[in-house]
C-alpha cells in the first residue's frame, strides 16, 4: 500500500479533506482542528473542497486520511455526498459529518458516516472525533500492511 492510499501526502503528512460551499466553515474546521490535534498522529494536511464534484474526484483518487462533510451544503449536501462516497468506493476512509442540530443524528446514521458533530461547531468536540477516526484508520492501515 502506497502513502497515498494510506491517506499521507507525499509530505507525510494526513491528508484531510474538508468539504463545504462555505469557505467560513471550512476555515473553522481547519481552526478547530488545528494542523497537529494529536503528536501520536502527526501533521495534517487539509484539502479545501467547495464543490461535490470534486471531492468525488478527490476520494476517487485516493489518498485521503479522512473527509469532513457539511452536510449543510447546498446545491448537494454533505450527508448525501457521505453516503454516495460510502456506496461506491471500496475501502473509502472515514467520514466525519457536520450536521445541522443533534436531531439529525439519524441522518448522519443513513448516510453511513463513521462520526456527526453538529452546527454550531465545538472545537473540542470536532477535535475529538477527528483524532478518533483518525487512529482507527491508522490501526485499520497497519492491520492490512501486516497482512501483505
């Protein structure tokens, strides 16, 4: 398995994705998260993405660590792209959903999303749940380069 598929930059670092036709929103995921939420985990790296069109592009291609969706989008919200995502691509890696209120859990459930936090965003919260996929990929990694 290449570093690409293992969701590093040819950096090293973590490559996130971050989705939204919010730029306001996606510079508050990057501000919440921060380029090193975790020192076990290393840098990470974000791909800002405005349109659903090419994040497609983007996780068809691989390398992505982990992809944030707002679901609050528009004209194709986060929830439907995570589900797409999820139905068509084999191994695709986590996806953390921004959803509208905590009563949408359910939605981010539909749409397969390992993880929801919900608007307005909780820095410490987003921090969490990122950090958490975030090491489970790397453990899900590791298992299929110990299994090669």
């Amino acid at each position: 398995m290449s570093d690409a598929t293992a969701g590093e930059s040819p950096s090293g670092r973590l490559r996130v994705l971050v989705y939204s036709s919010n730029a306001a929103t996606r510079a508050q995921v990057r501000s919440a998260v921060g380029t090193r939420p975790d020192p076990a985990l290393g840098d990470i790296e974000y791909v800002e993405i405005a349109t659903a069109a090419v994040v497609i592009e983007h996780m068809d291609a691989g390398g992505a660590a982990l992809a944030i969706l707002d679901g609050e989008s528009s004209p194709v919200g986060g929830l439907g792209l995570a589900k797409q995502l999820k139905d068509e691509i084999a191994d695709c890696p986590p996806v953390l959903v921004l959803i509208g209120r905590p009563d949408d859990a359910w939605l981010a459930d539909w749409s397969r999303a390992e993880a929801a936090v919900p608007h307005p965003l909780d820095p410490i919260r987003l921090g969490r749940a990122v950090v958490d996929l975030l090491r489970q990929r790397s453990v899900h990694d590791a298992g299929i380069s110990r299994s090669r």
